[in-house]
C-alpha cells in the first residue's frame, strides 16, 4: 500500500490512517492490523491515543504492552540463540 493513502503516515497520530485502513474495503480488520503493527513498529505505540488502546484491550482482550514485552523477549532469546 502507498504511504499516500494514508495522508496522516507522517504525522504523530495514529488515528490519521485508521479510519483509511477500516474503510478501504475487502478484509479490513487484517488491513487495520497491518497497518497498526507497522505504524506502531516504525513510530511507537504513543501515536496511537490511549482511548483507543484501552477501548481495543477491553474489547479483545489484549494487553498489547504485555505483549510487545513478550514479543521482544523472544526475538532477544533468538538473537542470543540461533
């Protein structure tokens, strides 16, 4: 996907792309999934507004700091053991 679909890429905040992704149409949850994961990977998780992150935790039961921590513990235990 062009950078240019998302006219708020270059912004710090990561609601300017969401309502784009939920709306482009066909699979649009992966979409907005993907795109967060990038977003939030290239800029960090303080682009998205904390309304959102609780509102998505609540209503999926995630803890997405508990699992970045998990994430990158795993990726570290890799690196260390190829």
């Amino acid at each position: 996907m062009a950078a240019s679909r998302f006219p708020g890429w270059k912004r710090p905040a990561g609601e300017a792309f969401m309502p784009a992704a939920v709306n482009i149409g066909n699979d649009t949850d992966t979409v907005a999934a993907i795109c967060g994961s990038i977003v939030g990977a290239y800029t960090g998780a303080g682009v998205f507004d904390p309304h959102f992150q609780r509102e998505l935790e609540a209503v999926n039961g995630y803890r997405f700091h508990q699992l970045a921590d998990n994430i990158f513990q795993m990726v570290r235990a890799a690196a260390h053991n190829p």
